[in-house]
C-alpha cells in the first residue's frame, strides 16, 4: 500500500490549500457493508440529486461482491418538521440499516434575509429549526438496529457573482450553525457525523479568486449541478476511509517474467519474447467510470466535470500497472486484444493508471454499470415524486395515500394555481395504482440484480509489443 499512502500524503497540501484541514470531520462514518440498505433523508438537494447515486455506484463497482441498497428518501421544500412528520409511512417504511439525516437549506429561510432585519430573522430560524430537529431527534433516538448518521448539507453560495440572482446575506452563517448542532447531537448521542458545508465552501473560495463566478451551488445558489453532487460523494466517501482503497496496483517485472507486488488483484501467465510481453491480469474491483454528460434540467455540467477540484481519480480511482525492466522503447498495450494506448518504458516503469483509460474493456464494462444505475436512479426519481404528491399536498388535506377519485379531484382543483402540481399530475396519476408501483419497483429491482450479475470482475489479458 506504499503507492496509495504516497497519494494521500501528496493530496494533503491540496486541501490545505483549499482551506480543508485535514481530521475535518469529528466522527468517522463507517463504510457499508454487504447486505445494508441506507437511506439519505433529505430535501430537495437529495430528491433530484445524484450524490447518493455517485456513493452507490461507487460501491458497484469497488465492492463487486458487497451487494447492498442505497435509496432516496427526499422531498422538495423539507424543513426538519416536514421529515418529522413522515418519518414512519416514508423513512423507516424503508426498512433503513443506516439513516442518513441531511436538512438546512429550507429551514433557514430565504428572501427575509435582505429585507429590513435580516439578523433578527436568522435568528428566529435557527431557534426554529432546532425546536423542530429535537422532534426529529427524539424519534431517532429511539431507533433500534438503525445507524444514524449526521450529515451538514451542502451551502448556499452567498458569494459567487451571479447575474440575475442577489445573495441572501448571512444564509449560509444561519446554516453552519444548524450544522453545528447537527454535530453537538451526534456527539450526545454516539451518532456518526460529517460536513458537507464547510468543504464545499473552501473549494468555492478557492476558485472564486480567478472566477468570481464559479460556484459548486448550481446557478440558484442552492441547487448542486452533477459536479457538485460528485464533489458530495467525494467528501462522503473519504469520510468513510476509502481515499486509499485502490482499484488495483501491480509491478511486473519484465527481464524476470515475475510479478513484484500485487494489490486487490491477480498476475498470472507471464510470458515474453524479444519485443513482447504478456500475462493474464484479475482485479477484483472495476474502476469506477465517469459520467461526461450534463445530467438533468438545464444541466450545464456533467459529474467528470468535479475532477477539476477534487483528486479524486489520485486518491480514489487508481488502477496501475508499472512494468520494470522493460528494453527502452514505445510499447503499445492491448488488453483482450484492444488497442488501449502506447506509453513509453520509462512511463510504464513509473505506473500507467488505467482507471483512466475509457478504452479498456474493464472501463466499458464499469460504464454499462453505471447507465443501468442512471436508469434504476431515474424510476426511484419516479417514486420521489410520487412521495412529494403524497406528503407535501394530500398528507395536509387528509388524504395521504387514499389514491382515490376524490384525491385526484382534489389535485385537479390545483393545479391550475400551482406550478409543482401541474409537473407531478401525470406521474401521480399513474402511480396511485398499486399495479403500476409494484411494476416500476419491479423494473428497479431487475436492475439493480443484473448489476450485480455484471459487475464480476474478469480476467483479461493483457500484451505489451514494442514499437
């Protein structure tokens, strides 16, 4: 593990560089295990969000054989009171091992903070909001055979310059303080606890130096884009420990035909001539792939896109092989008999990560991977909406899950007034039939078995050949 340990050390100057001190978080959140299923409870930021998503993928494929659920149970507009009052019909219906318990952004307001007295209204919110959370937290305590973990959400941006949208001056000072007692809870209570807010906001300082306009915030200040949902994800996995875990790492010593050292995989078959070398390679991880597509409504940036602020491939997604004692030269590799690049000697005798190379059939094999879990992610998002229908509208009215004629009506009645009702009208009216959820939730489970199906790492071969 002397590579991997050389990465970490190597990153600390990053992220004291960034104003991330290293031990940030106070309490570790452990890593999930076979068999778990997680819950992220949470508002708008994880109802249509992909952090959660990115962490699970990151599991599919690292853990090939640690076959566990992840799922979404945020709303839109969730204050701590509003998750309070579904915590049994939404949250613990889900049957959570671990529950991951995320608010603020709602709770503490929004345009009151430039009116007149805006000090005086994040004031009142605060004592709001944690009035509501020890509601909340009366009901986790009595949780049993249930892990809780404490997450601080990500910030409002009040300092990105933003054409068409002012900052709401003193927001995300109201939300730090929720975030801290967040942390006082977990630590009464031997919860586990992390800080999105605080990281994030180092990176947007950091970059808004030379871009005032940058922000991991999406364009509201309030919304991450999918580079800042994979920034979350990042910060969530290396709180979990998993800034060392190597996809693979292997020497081969090529005058020898003999394997130095192997990590997480299996070097087998070596064989050469002049000019040529080959052996058969099995990691016991894929490396996890990168979505470059802007995900989502008017999304401008795509989750490859975080790697510009996060060393997360350095730290996380390391696939290397290092050839030494190879005769000088150019040496194209193939692997299953797939041109996937030429590097030199002296490249190869320093390490040559993989994890970056989207040609390999390993790296195709991740990608299949994780479209299947963008499709399972896109029905989930289906139930989301279904659930924001049944909580945020009928639960008031008296009619939470009747799914009858007269709440159907009763929506119809609205949605020529609202906005949010008219978008989820359709899905509502097809998800109040019983057969039509068990088909969608079928379709979600179908998915994700065959990801576990696929997601067995194979033995490839791999042959260098000397230009």
């Amino acid at each position: 593990m002397i590579f991997t340990m050389n990465i970490t050390k190597r990153f600390t100057s990053v992220f004291i560089a960034l104003g991330i001190a290293v031990g940030l978080f106070s309490q570790p959140v452990s890593q999930f295990g076979e068999g778990e299923r997680v819950v992220f409870l949470g508002n708008s930021i994880t109802d249509g969000g992909h952090y959660h998503s990115f962490i699970w993928l990151y599991y599919m494929t690292r853990f090939p054989n640690r076959d566990l659920r992840i799922l979404n149970a945020g709303i839109g507009g969730n204050t701590a009171l509003d998750m309070y009052k579904r915590l049994d019909s939404d949250v613990f219906s889900k049957n959570p091992t671990t529950l991951v318990v995320t608010f603020g952004m709602n709770d503490s307001g929004y345009q009151e903070y430039n009116g007149d007295d805006g000090a005086r209204f994040g004031e009142e919110k605060y004592r709001e909001t944690y009035e509501n959370f020890k509601l909340l937290e009366g009901r986790l305590k009595g949780l049993s055979g249930t892990k809780i973990v404490m997450m601080g959400g990500s910030p409002y941006d009040g300092a990105a310059k933003i054409d068409g949208n002012t900052a709401l001056r003193g927001k995300n000072d109201v939300m730090q303080r929720i975030v801290a007692f967040q942390k006082k809870s977990a630590e009464e209570n031997n919860w586990e606890f992390l800080d999105l807010n605080a990281p994030m906001t180092a990176i947007n300082q950091k970059f808004q130096v030379n871009d005032p306009g940058f922000t991991l915030c999406g364009l509201d200040r309030i919304h991450p884009e999918n580079d800042g949902h994979m920034v979350m994800a990042y910060f969530f996995l290396k709180e979990q420990g998993l800034d060392s875990n190597v996809v693979s790492d292997f020497e081969v010593n090529a005058s020898k035909k003999s394997v130095v050292r192997s990590a997480n995989c299996e070097i087998s078959n070596i064989r050469g001539n002049e000019g040529t070398l080959s052996f058969d390679y099995l990691a016991y991880s894929l490396p996890y792939p990168l979505d470059t597509i802007p995900r989502g409504w008017n999304a401008k940036k795509s989750q490859a896109d975080a790697m510009k602020y996060i060393p997360f491939m350095e730290e996380m997604n390391q696939e290397v092989i290092k050839v030494s004692d190879l005769e000088k030269g150019d040496y194209k590799m193939f692997i299953d008999g797939e041109e996937i690049g030429t590097w030199s000697s002296d490249d190869l005798n320093k390490g040559v990560n993989l994890a970056a190379e989207t040609k390999t059939p390993q790296y195709q094999q991740a990608l299949s991977i994780m479209h299947l879990n963008e499709v399972r992610w896109e029905i989930e998002r289906n139930f989301r909406d279904y659930a924001w229908i049944q909580f945020g509208f009928f639960q008031e009215r008296g009619l939470l899950f009747a799914n009858n004629r007269a709440s159907l009506e009763a929506l119809d009645k609205e949605t020529g007034n609202n906005g949010w009702l008219r978008m989820h009208r359709d899905n509502y009216a097809r998800m109040m039939h019983p057969s039509f959820r068990e088909t969608r939730q079928a379709e979600m489970d179908m998915l994700v078995t065959k990801i576990y199906e696929i997601n067995q790492p194979v033995k490839r071969k791999i042959v260098l050949v000397k230009i």
